[in-house]
C-alpha cells in the first residue's frame, strides 16, 4: 500500500464509501477503480479490504476471475480477438497468432511503450460478423490475417 499516493488513497476510499449502506458492494467498488485506473493492483485490493472487511483472497478471486478486471496496467489500445466457437472455426486463431506476431506479445501481455494490450476474449457476441476483433470497444468484423498490420498501423499512427 506504500506505493499509492495520498490522492489515490482518498479516491479509493470515496469510491469505497459510495457503497458503504450496499449488502454487496464488491464488484461496484471494484467496477469504479477499474473505470479509474484501468487496473486493480494487490495494493488497492489491500486498501478496499481494509474499508469493507472483505478478505483480500476474496477480493483477489474475484479481480483474477471476471475478465473485465486486470491486475495490471493495460496498454492505451487493447486488442481483444474473439475466439469464441463462430470466430474460431473462421480463423480466429490465426488471426490472434498475427496479431501476437505483429505486436512481439502474447495474449495478456501489453507492448514495451504501453500502447497495446492482446487479450484473448471468449465471445463478444458478435457470431454474424466472423471472426472479429474489438479495439477499445469498436469492433472490427471479418477479420482476415492479412489485415490485421493495416489495421494495428493505423492505430500506431493515431488515425484510428
């Protein structure tokens, strides 16, 4: 928790106290950091155990098991290939394998200079348009393999 400036400390807990009369304030409290921050590292779980009572090991299950959440920081543009069963049997996997190509990272990972993250999305409920890819929330449908370092220079260059 020492790594946390004081004006983070304060956010947390005004974010912490928003819930304070929920039954379950969990996933509120922990949907308003992520919305923050873009992350929820072990030092804010700490901090929100502190202010709810809940036990870390249960703060940490819960931030590891939903997707939405991330332990770390994620890049300016996340990359998240569908490779749900309609995106996977028309080429999701090789298209994910270009992506991690193009980039030098794997699914989960985030580029050296913070502009990219690659994950690795089960469905994104998008089965008529496949395979497709969602870049911070716009989906790009029918992805081909040889599109996709177009696609990933036109975010480089800002023209996205």
């Amino acid at each position: 928790m020492s790594r946390l400036s004081e004006a983070a400390v304060e956010k947390i807990n005004a974010i912490c106290d928003r819930y304070a009369e929920e039954k379950t304030p969990l996933m509120m409290i922990l949907s308003d950091i992520q919305k923050e921050y873009g992350y929820i590292p072990l030092e804010v779980q700490e901090l929100v155990s502190e202010r709810t009572g809940i036990p870390v090991a249960e703060i940490y299950g819960v931030v590891t098991f939903y997707s939405f959440f991330s332990l770390k920081p994620k890049g300016k543009y996340v990359i998240g290939c569908c490779l749900g069963t309609a995106c996977y049997v028309k080429g999701a996997k090789q298209i994910i394998e270009k992506v991690s190509e193009v980039l030098g990272i794997k699914p989960g990972e985030t580029t050296a200079d913070g502009m990219f993250t690659l994950d690795a999305l089960r469905c994104i409920g998008a089965c008529g348009i496949a395979p497709a890819v969602n870049i911070n929330g716009k989906v790009y449908p029918k992805m081909t393999v040889d599109a996709v370092p177009a696609l990933i220079e036109k975010y480089k260059g800002g023209k996205a």
